[in-house]
C-alpha cells in the first residue's frame, strides 16, 4: 500500500529529499508521491515536519 501526502503538505521538500527511489515530486498544490514507484518503506512519513503522509 503506497503513501499519499495530504493538503496539509507544505512543500518544504523534505519527504522527496528522503526518498530512497525519488517517488516523490512536487505537484500542482503540494508534493506528490507515485505510487507505482513507492516502496512503501515510510522514510517520507517520518521526516515530514506536518505530519501530511499516511498510508491510503
């Protein structure tokens, strides 16, 4: 089950700087992650400072 970052997101980019396969990138309103590329490996859960990326 990939990650989705909510609205609550800031795009400070510290998830995408974490990243281990580069899933994520910056969106339209806030970062988006790839779910076809996630690893599911919750490294951006856990450097997120808002606590914005959860498990769909």
């Amino acid at each position: 089950m990939a990650y989705k970052i909510s609205d609550e997101c800031i795009s400070c980019g510290a998830c995408a700087a974490e990243c281990p396969v580069g899933a994520i990138s910056e969106g339209a309103s806030h970062y988006e992650i790839n779910a076809d590329e996630c690893l599911d490996c919750g490294t951006c859960a856990a450097t997120c400072p808002t606590g914005s990326i959860s498990q769909e």
